[in-house]
C-alpha cells in the first residue's frame, strides 16, 4: 500500500520514505511517525515529515514519538536530521526504549561515525549514568548515533544497555564515554559504551566507541553479562583512545556471562594511542 494512497504526502515524499524504510528491511506493515527535533513540535501529530497544516506534522521529542508507536504493531519512529548537531533530539534522562516490535529509523547521511539522526543529552544537562536503555524485544535501529557526553561526567557511564533480546542495530553509533573528570566518564572502571545482558541481538556496521576522548583506566568497549546468548557483532568498529593500558575492547567478567557463542565478523578493534 503506497505511503501517497491516502492524500498524506507528496509522490516524492512517499517515494523517499518508502526508499529509506525498504533500505532498512522493515516490512510497511504499521504506522509511520516523524520527529524533527529543529522544525517539529510535540503538538503535532507526528504524521508527516513536514508541517503540511495546523497540527499535522512532525513531533519534536522522541519521548513523543515514542509514545505514539504501539507495541508489537511494528510501528516506526522517524528521525530527521538536517546534517548538523543543532538537528540533535535530546533527551534530559535515562530513555527506556521498551515496546517490542517498535523501531527507530534516522534519515541521515548513513556515515560510519557520528551520524547526525542523532540522540545526545542537553548541553547544560547534569550528567546520567544510564543513557539508552532497550528492554524491548525485536526492535530495529538503523542509521542513528547516541552520544552520552556531559560537560562533567558521572561514574558508571553506559552508553547503551540491551536486556531486551532479538533486537537488530544497523548502522549505528553507540558512542559513549565522551566526557572524563575525577572517577567519571572514561576515567571510571565501571563505564561502558555497550552493555549487553540478553541474547540473540546483532549488530551489524556499527561503531562502538569514541578515539576523541581518552580512556585512562580499565573501563571496556563492551560488556556481556547474564548469559548473553548469540550475539553477533558483523562489520563493526570498535575506537578506542587509552592513556591506560587496562583499557579493555570486551569484557566477559563471570562465568555464566555468555552462552552459547558470541561472534565478532570482521570486525576492528583500533586504539588510536597517543
């Protein structure tokens, strides 16, 4: 069914949501949502990509994205970025992404680094431990960045936690520790930009991890916790700047951490040492 059926959008519009859903490998089987954190609002109705009338148009925040997707209905939230960080959707406290089968698609330059469909905390914002949390199950990201960087970090920073299984990351930037103080950010041993405690997930053409900030103690790129079963990291990066050699890429502390396999293809790990 043809996103122009119903008089919504223009033939191109359509065409081109159409083009960047397809490119994602999602099946057009829910609704559609739009957020633009520069031109939208959260009194709209997030139905269009652009303010077409009073009230119809794109949200503003993903909280209110979010909260028009329904779950298991494979809904897709939309971020529009306009090529700069001032397109940035902030996000002032720990996110919790937690519907199944709803998804998160940013329409973007689909770079490997900083990708500018972007999700980062407000510039003045006093620092969050736990920045994106995805407790849903068969979600699907793609061509996104979430940035955890505060002016004066916090102990125990993690980018990103997945407890939820199933889920599919494409294209993705999980950069966290992009802040240090005194035992916070990338100096604290219990920071972590990915942080993984279910099984099945599959990231694929992500980077994980920043070379712009450095890592001065045994903190890690990632960790697997709980019997994490499954998981596959295809065509990833993982950049790492340590001033400390304890700097870990992964980190498998307990026995029971993983199950089964977990499976790194062609894959790079670089630490850009100063």
């Amino acid at each position: 069914m043809g996103l122009s059926q119903f008089g919504a959008f223009t033939q191109q519009t359509a065409l081109s949501i159409q083009g960047a859903i397809s490119q994602a490998a999602l099946g057009f089987t829910g609704n559609v949502f739009y957020c633009d954190p520069v031109n939208g609002s959260d009194v709209n109705t997030g139905t269009a990509p652009t303010n077409v009338s009073s009230g119809v148009g794109p949200v503003q925040s993903i909280a209110q994205g979010y909260a028009l997707l329904s779950e298991g209905h494979n809904d897709v939230l939309v971020l529009i970025g306009n090529g700069l960080s001032s397109g940035t959707a902030r996000i002032h406290a720990t996110f919790t992404w937690a519907k199944d089968a709803a998804h998160l698609v940013g329409i973007c330059a689909p770079s490997a680094f900083s990708q500018r469909a972007r999700i980062a905390p407000g510039t003045t914002d006093t620092a969050f431990a736990n920045f994106f949390k995805v407790t849903g199950n068969g979600c699907y990201f793609s061509n996104l960045e979430f940035f955890q960087g505060f002016a004066t970090g916090i102990a125990a920073e993690i980018c990103m936690k997945v407890s939820g299984s199933r889920n599919v990351f494409n294209n993705c930037h999980i950069a966290g520790m992009g802040d240090t103080s005194a035992s916070a950010g990338a100096a604290s041993t219990t920071s972590r930009n990915l942080l993984i405690t279910a099984g099945e997930n599959l990231f694929v053409n992500c980077t994980i991890g920043i070379d712009t900030v450095a890592r001065s103690t045994s903190n890690a790129s990632v960790e697997l916790q709980n019997g994490a079963a499954r998981t596959i990291f295809r065509g990833c990066i993982f950049p790492v700047l340590a001033s400390n050699a304890g700097a870990l890429g992964l980190l498998v502390a307990a026995a029971a951490a993983i199950d089964r396999f977990t499976l790194f293809e062609d894959c790079y790990m670089i630490n850009a040492i100063q």
